[in-house]
C-alpha cells in the first residue's frame, strides 16, 4: 500500500475532519496518504437548497460505503452521528478516534444566548430533536427548518434567523467557533447519540498490517464505549432520524453512565431513563457487552414509560440528524 485512500464527503467540514484523521493514520503507518472526495446525494441537495426525502443519514453513507467496496478507497471517514446504526455487509467500523465537544451550540446575533433570546426570536434547525428541545425549554420560540451547509446557515443570522443550533465540534473543526454564543450543557440538553465522534469504516477482512496497526493507533477505547452505548438506544428503540432522541455516556471511575430523553416533537413531553454499568477489566469486547446490557436496560424503560407512544420511532435503524452533521 504506497498511498492510503482515504474516502470523504467532499464537503469542507467532511474535509477538515477527515484530513486530520488522514494525517494521524499516515504518522502511524510512514505511508503517504490522499483524500478521495466522494459527491453524495445528501450533498448535492443541501447545495442546491432541495428537501433531503432520501432516506435520511443513510443518504450520505451509502456512496461513501459503495466507493470502499469498490476499492475506491482505503478507509472512510463519517461523522459518526451521520451513520446509520445498522452495519453494512462486508464493512465494519475499524477504528473510532477520540470525541470532540459533543454539546450542541446557539450561535445568535448579538451575542445572545437561549435564555435572553427576545420573545418569538426565529431560531434555525434541520434536527427534530433540536425542535423539541427548543420549543420545551422555550415555548415561545419561533423554530425555522433550515439547510445547507455550516457557512449558509450562519449568513442566515445577517438575513432573517435570530439564532441556529449547530454541533460544536463541526464548528470547531471549522474554525468557527467564535460564533458560538451560547453552549448547550449536556445534561438539561442531551445531543444526538455519536454527536461529536468519528468513525472509521474499512472493509471486513481487508485491512493490511500497517493499516491495522494505523487503525489501532487512532482507537480510542472510551469514545467507543460511550457512542456504542448511545447508539444501541437508538437502535434498540428502532429509531430514524426523524426521532427526537437525545442521548448521553460517560465514563467515570470505571462506571458507565448512559442516559437518553425521548421527546414528543413539539417539545410538550419528555421521557427519560438513566441507568449505569461497573465496566469488567479486561479486553475492550468485553465491556463492550456490558455497554449491550446497560443500553438495553434504557431502551427497556424508555419503552415501559411510553416512548413508543410519545415519538417516532420504530421507523428503521438509523442515526443523527437528517441533514447531516452541519446541522
């Protein structure tokens, strides 16, 4: 392997986050490296402004899945709340580096934050979860559905928009964190599960050593109990990306704390169920199968509680916000 192939959406923040991957697997692995900028169809109609009625994330995973299949490229890079949670046949995800800010940010003019938003402020979101949340911390909020990619929707401040909420780490991997006015904690305000982390997707069988152990270099062993944790609720409540679905892992002092709000989608109801797991030592399957047994615990009681009822979901395994990770 002379130069590592390394797929990507073509958009500047898949771009920016893909080439700091890139840079980590090429000082791991002393090979040279390029980007393969794949154009998906989630991309285009976020450029042209069109609505995304194409299946949701799996729109921007699955031209980026086929290119790997057909040897178009080494490794690909998602934002990881942007995969589906379902695996793809003949692929698997072989590495996941360490998570950037997973909160969710307002970035208002004139610095104003959620709580000093003026009354009937119009607030920008393409995320149902982000909609509910919004109206039920502030009911009065006017919610705008918005796309397209990180810059159009921060020119809509100098236009018609009072605010957006974007995910702090795509602004951060932008450089444009200076727009954030207000970051929204994680526990009042749960993000989308995987919200911030990356994953590295190759094909079953195929990695070479020096790819193996590149892979294993930028493994960090947290960040994937913690999103697994997240994305098994999402799984095991059946829930797309229409789903206003918010979840949440930690670890601290070897327990893994795993909490996760079902919303109704005009932010009125909630429900929520937090439950924690002693992690076993010992290899990272290991406690991978105990992160399976606390997430089924939630999902056991999101249920019990009425979340079936309360929300969307039973709709397919998928993940993260419609519009992908610029929103």
């Amino acid at each position: 392997m002379a130069t590592l192939r390394v797929g990507t959406r073509a958009s500047a923040l898949a771009v920016a986050q893909s080439t700091t991957v890139a840079e980590r697997l090429a000082a791991a692995t002393g090979h040279d490296v390029e980007l393969v900028r794949v154009h998906t169809e989630g991309d285009r109609t976020q450029a042209t402004g069109e609505s995304l009625s194409l299946g949701g994330t799996g729109v921007f995973a699955s031209a980026l899945r086929e290119a790997l299949l057909a040897d178009e490229c080494d490794v690909l890079v998602h934002s990881l709340k942007d995969l589906p949670t379902a695996s793809h046949p003949g692929l698997h995800i072989g590495a996941v580096p360490g998570r950037a800010d997973a909160r969710d940010a307002l970035c208002a003019r004139d610095g104003l934050t959620l709580e000093t938003l003026p009354q009937g402020a119009k607030v920008g979101t393409g995320s149902p979860r982000r909609v509910a949340q919004l109206l039920a911390r502030r009911p009065d909020l006017e919610v705008v559905p918005i796309r397209g990619n990180v810059d159009t929707r921060l020119r809509r401040l100098e236009d018609d928009l009072d605010a957006v909420v974007l995910a702090a780490a795509g602004l951060g991997r932008l450089g444009r964190s200076a727009s954030v006015t207000d970051l929204l904690g994680l526990g009042p305000w749960p993000s989308a599960p995987g919200q911030g982390a990356l994953a590295v997707e190759v094909r079953e069988g195929d990695p070479s050593d020096d790819l193996a152990r590149g892979l294993r270099a930028i493994e960090h062993v947290e960040t994937r109990l913690v999103v697994t944790a997240e994305r098994e609720v999402l799984a095991g409540l059946e829930a797309g990306c229409s789903a206003p679905i918010g979840a949440t892992a930690v670890v601290d002092a070897g327990l893994l704390l795993l909490s996760a709000t079902v919303y109704s989608p005009d932010g009125s109801r909630r429900i929520s169920s937090s439950h924690a797991v002693s992690l076993e030592e010992g290899p990272v399957t290991a406690q991978l199968a105990d992160v399976h047994e606390v997430a089924g615990r939630v999902v056991d009681e999101l249920l019990e509680l009425g979340a079936a009822e309360l929300a969307p979901i039973g709709g397919g395994p998928s993940g993260g916000d419609p519009l992908g990770s610029a929103s």
